[in-house]
C-alpha cells in the first residue's frame, strides 16, 4: 500500500464532511442527521473492533512466544464462557464418545 499516492481516511473524511455540508435534513422521509449518527457509531465501533482483535493476536503470539500452547489456551478461554454444568455435560458425553471408542 505505500505506491498508493493518497490516504483513503483523509479522503473518507473529506467526502464526508462534503455529504454534511450539502445535507438536507430529512431526504425522503429520512431524518439525515439520526442515520449519520447511526453510521458513524458502527464506523467508530468496527475500528475499535478491529483494533481489540490486533491486541488479542497480539496476546496470543505473547503466549505462544513464552512457549503455551495457542489452542489449549484457546480452548480453555472457550471453557471458561461456558455455564459449569454444560462444560460438565460435554466432558460427561466426551467421555463416553472416547470410551466407546476404546480410547
């Protein structure tokens, strides 16, 4: 991205700041000002979703760095939002599974 001669956020809030400039207040029996707030609400929240994923890569690459195993981590994390009874309930029936396969 670095031969790209323009930076595309500067040009997302260049065209934005022209769609408010030129906005009518309500197009079409659409209050204008209640759906832009609406969309930019999502577009702050998608960013800092996106930036909450880049730290949680982040951490598991911390972790797998200082030698844990990135999927048992993951499955524990997985466990851990779960009710007690249905992580017992899926242990119980793990369990079986494994015994009726000899296992």
């Amino acid at each position: 991205m670095a031969d790209v001669p323009f930076d595309t956020d500067d040009e997302a809030a260049e065209s934005r700041a022209r769609q408010i400039a030129t906005a009518d207040p309500e197009v079409g029996g659409i209050a204008v000002d209640r759906l832009r707030s609406i969309i930019e609400r999502i577009e702050r929240l998608e960013e800092e979703r996106k930036a909450l994923a880049n730290d949680i890569k982040d951490i598991y690459a911390e972790a797998k760095s200082a030698g844990f195993d990135v999927k048992v981590v993951r499955a524990i994390i997985s466990i851990r939002k779960k009710e007690p009874a249905e992580v017992e309930e899926q242990e119980t029936l793990l369990d079986l599974y494994r015994r009726a396969l000899g296992m």
